[in-house]
C-alpha cells in the first residue's frame, strides 16, 4: 500500500503544504511573503499573520493540485525548526491539528535535515553515505551523512550564514532584497579577479565557515575606493569577485571534507544552492569522479514538498523502531534554535 | 449539537467538549510544565486536546468554537491554528468567540442602560478595551489605564479578570471582576451554543485573529 504523506512548512517568510505518494511528490504550493522587501529584511511579527491568512487557501489548493482526497493521508509531517518560533508555531500547530482529527501518524519534521536530503526528492532510494553542504540564508553546515537516522556535522559557521553574506553586500551595493540572486546575476557578466576578498580560514577547525569578515571587507573596499560618489560603482566586478570568494570557500571546505573522508557523493541543497557560481564551481570536480547533487531549483528554497520527503523516508526506516514509536509526536514542541550537538 | 472549544487566554486556557449535559473540559493549568517548554500556555493546548481526544471523541463534532483575540498575538494564532487544523481534517465550520464578548458573559447579568468598558490585559501598561453600550461595542482599541481614566465617563462599569485591582481603584472606576464569577468554559460555551443555533458559522478561512493593535514597525 502506498503511503500518502501531507506536509506543511512555515518556518520562516513560505507558507506551504505538499501531498506525496511515497517518495514522488504530487504537489507543492509555495507562497511566498514579498511585502518583507519594503523592511529589508524579514520582520517576525509580520511574517507569522501572512501565515495564518493564508494557510487554509494553501493547503487547499495543495489537496486539489494532488487530486487526492484527505481521507487518503496516512501520514502528516510539519516542520518542527529550526525557525522564527512565531512563524513555525502556525503551520506546526495547523498539522498536529490535522493529525489528532484524522487520527493519524504526526512527524514533527528537522528543517535543516529535510533540506540535505532534498537533493534526491522522488527517490526512494539513497546510497550512503555522503557529504552534505546545507546552505542558505540562515544556515551554513557540512554534514557527513551516514543513514535516514544518523548523521554527524562536520562544520558550522562562527558568524553569518553564507546567504545572509550575501543579502548583507548586497543592502551595501544598494540592490533591493533578497540580493542574493541579483549579486548571481551581475556576477555572471563581472570579473571575479577585480578585487581580492578574503577567504577565511579557521584555526583547527578546516570544515567551519566565517563570512563576517569579507562582509566587513567589502564595506572598507567601498569606503576606500568609492567614498562619495556610489553612483558609478562597478557592480557586476564587486559582485563577481564577493562571489567567488564566498563560494570558493564552501566548495574549498566541502571538497577537503569529501576528501578527508574518502567519499565521493557531494550534495549541496539550501537556498543558495541555486546560485549559478556555486553550482558550476561544485560541477568542475565532477571530472575528478565526485558526484555531485543539487536540488532541483524548486526545492532548493523552503519548501514543504522536502518536509514530506524526509519524514516519509524517517516514517519507512523506522517502522518497528520501538524507540521512535512509544513518544507521542502530537506533544512536541517547535524550536527555534539549531539543536544539534557537534 | 456537540462542540469543541479551544481557548488560547493566557490565563484560562482550555479545551472542551460540549454535547448537552456530556461536557468534559482539559485545563491548561492541569498540565505541569515540562521543563523543556518555556511556560507559554498556547503551546500546551495540543495537551489538552490530546488528553480530552482520549477522554471524548471529537469524530463528530459539529463545529468548532475558537477565541480569536484581543491577546496574545502568538497565543492566538496557535489556538486558531488548531482549530483550522481540524475544521480541514473533519470538514468543520468555525464559531470565532471575541475576547471581549467572553469576558463580558462572564457576568451573571447585563444591565442594557448601563455603560461597561471591558479590559484585557495587553502589553502593560496598556489594556485592550472595548466599550459596550446597549450591548453593543461603540469603541475599541489599546489604551493605558491613565488615557482611559481620562476619556471614559464617570458613570461606566469596567469589567476584566483582574488578579489585582488596586490599581484600578486608584482610577475611580467602578468594577466588576469577573474572576470569581461565571467560569470561563461557561460562558464561553454559553456563546458558543447560541452561535450555533443561530447559525452564525464561519467558514476557516475566513476567520483571522482579532489583532486590534497594528504591529509598529518603522520602515527604514
């Protein structure tokens, strides 16, 4: 028998519900909250109403999309966080909600973990173990991932997510936000030598990430060469060479780790994923033999079609797992912070 | 008719099941807190459904009675977000109960000639108020207790859950604490069935929060 899985994801500025059938995923409706744009940034408060409007019309449509009755769901996941509490708390509460009338299984759902595995959406298969970069506007993580259930990071970031780097510059170069697929896009026609930003290195720890630096690296240039007149910057080279320092970096870091520990699959999933630079950085080493996945671009930004993925894959690996199975998942809570141990 | 009530006060948080003379209701303030939840009561209803689900079986319910505010923005979107939750799972209608119309059922009667100006707690010093003439609401907003001793007249009634009122007191007011009257499942399901005979059934999707005070953020 198959199992329909109904997901929801709300735990930042995308409102979103999914139906799957096994592995493959019959819809996914994504609303995204555009009125953040005016603040420069995402404003909690604000964020959370946008959620609770809309949800009832999302998930709906979700259900009509899949053609398939809600009496059909036999599983319901929720992203559980990490996440704005506020905003997670809607779309959490909604599922458990769901869950309890329909008396069906509920799986609280890892945000950051559903992303890694995002990558292989629609398979239901994945071979084991690989090398995960989670990177987006508010995570940057390596992970070494050796089953559905275990997994074991390899580094984190001490400052600023990557993505957020590059929302940063670009509030700096006077680009509207979210910047970061407006600095892809001038990069692809700049020139990356123009200027030398810094990549970090961290003393005793080669897998961790710092972009705070070449954040302040970028303001001095500015301050530097273009003190009054910013009219006439040349973006396109500002961008390209911030680009290829932020992702030299990640793919540097990520390929040592692949090395180091003699594997060959290389995933990489998260917003910035879908950065053009990255991603053609990380396909040069296809030729040394590394695999390497990427999300498809959909599901490369918060998505509840990924929650829906893991927690089938979760559900399916841990049928009998009497540890799993004696918590009541309806009593959880939702977090805000990275939980994990390194 | 039989009814679920999901209320997400901060103080009197419950769920309840009303069906004639079967009534159970699952307090919030049952559950002691597990240290790994930080003490929001809004985030313990799941509690309270889980432990009524196993008491009474919500399957066939008729609708789904839900506070929608003024008060805590969070706490009110969890409770309503339940509700929703479940009107989709069992193709339910929604009752929205206003704050302000709850804690004024709490009174054992209402005299029509008589102005009464209902406060919640908001972020103090401020109080969300409402007030009522001829049972209806002429006013309603976010105020300090100084702005409302200013602007309300000397002859009206102020009504709330107060856990001290001396500070009132100073403000000349007449008051009526609800806190020891009319419980709040009883007026609440009180309102809730005379809704629902009426016919007064909201669709989920359209029953949002009642926020009263606009969020203040300045733009940059």
């Amino acid at each position: 028998m198959s199992t329909i899985t109904f997901a929801i994801e709300s735990s930042c500025d995308e409102t979103s519900a999914a139906v799957l059938r096994n592995g493959a995923v019959i819809s996914n409706i994504v609303s995204s909250q555009y009125f953040h744009k005016e603040y420069g940034g995402i404003v909690p408060e604000l964020a959370s109403r946008a959620h609770i409007q809309v949800i009832d019309e999302i998930v709906t449509r979700a259900f009509k999309d899949a053609g398939i009755d809600k009496d059909e769901v036999s599983l319901m996941a929720a992203s559980q966080g990490p996440g704005l509490i506020g905003s997670l708390l809607v779309g959490y509460n909604y599922a458990k909600g769901f869950a309890l009338s329909r008396d069906i299984p509920f799986m609280g759902i890892d945000h950051i973990e559903s992303h890694l595995f995002s990558c292989f959406i629609g398979q239901e298969e994945i071979n084991f173990p690989f090398i995960a970069l989670v990177v987006s506007g508010g995570h940057t993580i390596l992970f070494l991932v050796e089953s559905y259930l275990s997994y074991k990071i390899l580094g984190n970031t001490h400052d600023d997510a990557a993505g957020e780097a590059f929302d940063k510059v670009a509030k700096m170069l006077g680009l509207e936000y979210p910047g970061g697929p407006l600095i892809d896009k001038l990069a692809s026609t700049g020139n990356p030598q123009f200027h030398k930003f810094p990549k970090s290195i961290i003393k005793g720890s080669p897998y961790d990430f710092s972009f705070s630096g070449i954040k302040t690296s970028v303001l001095y240039f500015l301050k530097n060469n273009y003190p009054v007149d910013k009219t006439n910057l040349p973006l396109n080279d500002i961008a390209a060479s911030f680009q290829s320092a932020v992702t030299g970096s990640l793919i540097d870091k990520t390929i040592r780790a692949a090395k180091d520990h003699n594997i060959k699959t290389i995933a990489v999933s998260g917003g910035v994923s879908a950065n053009s630079g990255l991603r053609n950085g990380f396909l040069k080493y296809e030729k040394e033999g590394y695999s390497i996945y990427f999300p498809e671009k959909i599901y490369s930004t918060d998505n509840a079609a990924m929650i829906g993925y893991n927690a089938y894959l979760k559900f399916k690996a841990s049928v009998g797992n009497a540890a799993i199975n004696n918590v009541n998942p309806l009593l959880s809570s939702a977090y805000a912070r990275f939980k994990y141990q390194q | 008719m039989k009814l679920l009530l999901i209320n997400s006060t901060d103080k009197n948080a419950f769920t309840a099941i009303v069906h004639g003379s079967e009534q159970a209701v699952v307090y919030a303030s049952e559950f002691k807190e597990p240290e790994s939840i930080p003490g929001k009561t809004p985030d313990k209803l799941i509690h309270c459904l889980d432990k009524l689900t196993s008491e009474s079986d919500i399957k066939d319910i008729d609708a789904i009675a839900v506070t929608v505010g003024p008060g805590s923005f969070t706490g009110i979107r969890v409770g309503l977000a339940l509700a929703k939750g479940i009107a989709f799972g069992l193709d339910k209608k929604i009752i929205p109960v206003n704050n302000f119309e709850l804690t004024l059922g709490r009174l054992n009667e209402i005299q029509p000639d008589n102005t009464y100006c209902v406060l919640l707690e908001a972020k103090l010093p401020e109080y969300y108020y409402a007030v009522y003439e001829n049972e209806k609401i002429i006013k309603k907003g976010s105020e300090t207790l100084e702005i409302l001793a200013k602007t309300l007249g000397n002859d009206t009634i102020v009504v709330g859950d107060f856990d001290d009122e001396t500070q009132l007191k100073h403000c000349y007011f007449s008051v009526l604490n609800v806190k020891l009257r009319v419980s709040e499942f009883d007026a609440m399901s009180k309102i809730a069935q005379k809704e629902f005979i009426s016919d007064n059934l909201t669709d989920a999707k359209d029953v949002q929060p009642l926020y009263l005070k606009d969020f203040n953020f300045r733009k940059p």
